[in-house]
C-alpha cells in the first residue's frame, strides 16, 4: 500500500455516552480517494470533522504528512472541506465566494486574484465570477464549493457528502467530473456517502463504518467481492445469503451442505469440517435458463424489475427466495414460468456464520 500521508490512531470521540467514533485507526494514502462509507449515524460525518478540527478527540491521534495535528485548530491543519450543503455565501459573488479562505488567510491582493481566476477557469466557472450563487445550477454551485477549497492549496480535501442535493442524473455526471478533477490535481482526499454505488464508483480505497468502528478497508473490489462479514457484504450492493454447513476439505475444494444442494467451491485451507458459514451470492453469480443442464436447479420467476440495462429477478428455488440480475435483452420473461438456476460457484464467498 502507498505510505499514509494522513494517519488516524485509535480516535475516539463521545457525546454523552454515545461512542460516535470508537476506537478509529485509519491510513490514508496520498494523492487518492478514500471514502468511508456507512449508514446514518455510522460516525463517517464526525471523523471528517475530527479531522477538519471542528471535534477534539477524547483519545487518539491524528498526523498529516507524519505531523500530529489533533492539538491545532482547523486554520492550521492544511485542510478544506466542502459540506453536503455547499455553505455558499448568497451575498457574495461567486469570485468572492472562492476568494473567501484566502482573504481569511490574508493572502495578498494580487495572489488571491490570480489563484480564484486559475481555480475558476479550471473548473469551467471563468464566466461567472461576478454571479450571485443563487443563479447557478446545482452542479455548478457544487463546483463553486470545490474550487473554495481548492484554492487555499490543501494537503487533505475533505468532502462531506457533496453529492447528495443533486439529481441522479446530475448527480452520476458530477461524480465523474469529481474523480476527474481529483486525479488531474492529485489531491489527498477523504470522501464520505452513505450511497454505496457513490463510494465503489469513485474510490480508490473504502472504509465501511458501523456504529462508529470501521468494519472492513480495501479497494471497491474487495469490499464488493470479498467482504469480511456479512455487514459488510449487505451494505456494500446487493446480497442473497445462504447458511452452510462444510462437510469436506479436499484439495479440489471446499464441499458445503446448503438449502441449495451440495455445492463445491475452489480449494481453501482456512475452514473445517463441520464448521458453519454463510454463502454470499451476489445477484450477478447467478443465471437463468430455459433448459436443464449439469447443475442446474429448477426455479421460477415469482416478479422481475426493470432497471434500464439489468432487470433484477426475484426467483424461487425450493423454499428460498433469491435476486438474481441479468443484461436486458429485450424480452421478458413472464413471472411464474418454470426455468432453470445455474451458480457460478467461482463467485461464491464464504463468509463466518453469525448470530440471526
């Protein structure tokens, strides 16, 4: 992994006796997205505040480019945020809104013009500096939020869910130009989204966080593909769980009991006969047929969506319900037909059993 260039150890922060962040430690690498992820109330939103300045840990950490920073309010950290709200001035200008940190900064005159125009000019903007934010788009308002953070040349860029008050499409368009702006610059940069298709889209590396802990740290991949528990595989996309039972360990696989049948994954060296486990399917490791073949499951379609490119099918096999996603062809299958399952077990993932 790339050396950290931002370093969270054991950062805890309490209000009353609730444990927003409990316990955090974290290596960002420099010059790459790292987003942490979560639902509402996971402490994603109070970690970027630690690190911004506005929280003081109760224990633990925190150190930039090797400094420790915990002790030294937000104006000396080397930080700028852009908030899920903009927190644009509507009195001001959009040329005053960017020069805003630097003036508080007191940069001189003739720098704060030249580094508002560059920043304005590179985000597409050089022909609204005298607009009010009030009549801008909300993807440019969004652009008008970065290039105020921007401009006062941050170590760390700080994003608080600024995607969030745009439309999905606007939203999906704005994320690209983001990832774009981020690579083209090579700015270090804490991303937070509670939206899991956001964080896979766009980061180079995802920290899942729950009740104020992080669950799980690697690239979009891997916290998509191989999750190490079952929060993690149910938030991060779309999951069908099986429970299992291993009844072999062999050199040519893993033999497991499940309520689909007995299935055989790749070889593994970690489990033990006898022990319990979860299968993760993910919808996409699963396909539908029209006719019977080695390994194949009779199923029926019990009602499919339409998701423009992808129809999600809910399919009964025995007692179980699963989802099951396929390319869109153009025809339809009708809900209730008899068809046939097929399981890519190579995409299959085992994950520890847990409590219900």
């Amino acid at each position: 992994m790339d050396k950290a260039y931002v370093e969270l150890a054991h950062l805890t922060k309490h209000f009353g006796d609730v444990a927003a962040v409990a316990d955090v430690c974290l290596d960002v690498p420099e010059g790459r997205i790292t987003t942490l992820l979560g639902p509402s109330g996971c402490g994603k939103t109070t970690l970027l505040r630690l690190i911004a300045g506005f929280f003081p840990p109760d224990a633990g950490e925190i150190r930039i480019k090797g400094v420790r920073v915990d002790h030294l309010p937000p104006q000396r950290r080397s930080t700028a945020i852009v908030f899920q709200d903009y927190a644009l001035f509507p009195h001001l200008t959009v040329f005053e809104n960017v020069a805003y940190g630097l003036r508080r900064r007191r940069v001189a005159a003739p720098e704060v013009t030249r580094r508002v125009r560059e920043m304005l000019a590179f985000l597409g903007l050089e022909d609204h500096g005298g607009a009010s934010p009030l009549h801008l788009s909300g993807g440019q308002q969004q652009r008008v939020a970065l290039a105020r953070a921007l401009a006062v040349e941050p170590d760390v860029l700080l994003l608080d869910e600024p995607l969030s008050n745009l439309d999905a499409k606007l939203r999906t368009r704005v994320r690209t130009e983001l990832k774009e702006i981020q690579q083209s610059l090579g700015k270090t940069t804490i991303f937070v989204t509670h939206d899991q298709e956001e964080a896979l889209s766009i980061s180079d590396r995802v920290a899942v966080m729950d009740a104020g802990r992080i669950r799980q740290v690697g690239s979009p991949v891997e916290v998509y593909a191989h999750p190490l528990d079952r929060f993690v595989a149910d938030f991060v996309g779309i999951a069908n769980f099986l429970p299992a039972t291993v009844r072999a360990v062999t050199s040519e696989g893993v033999v497991l009991e499940s309520p689909l049948g007995t299935l055989m994954t790749p070889p593994r060296s970690e489990f033990t006969e006898g022990e319990r486990l979860t299968i993760l399917l993910r919808p996409e490791a699963l396909r539908l047929s029209f006719e019977s073949g080695t390994g194949t499951l009779p199923a029926r379609i019990r009602s499919t969506s339409f998701l423009g490119g992808t129809r999600r099918h809910h399919v009964q096999v025995g007692q179980l319900t699963l989802m099951v996603d396929e390319s869109f062809s153009g025809t339809a299958e009708d809900a209730g037909r008899q068809i046939w399952l097929t399981i890519d077990v190579a995409r299959l993932h085992l994950l520890p059993s847990e409590p219900a």
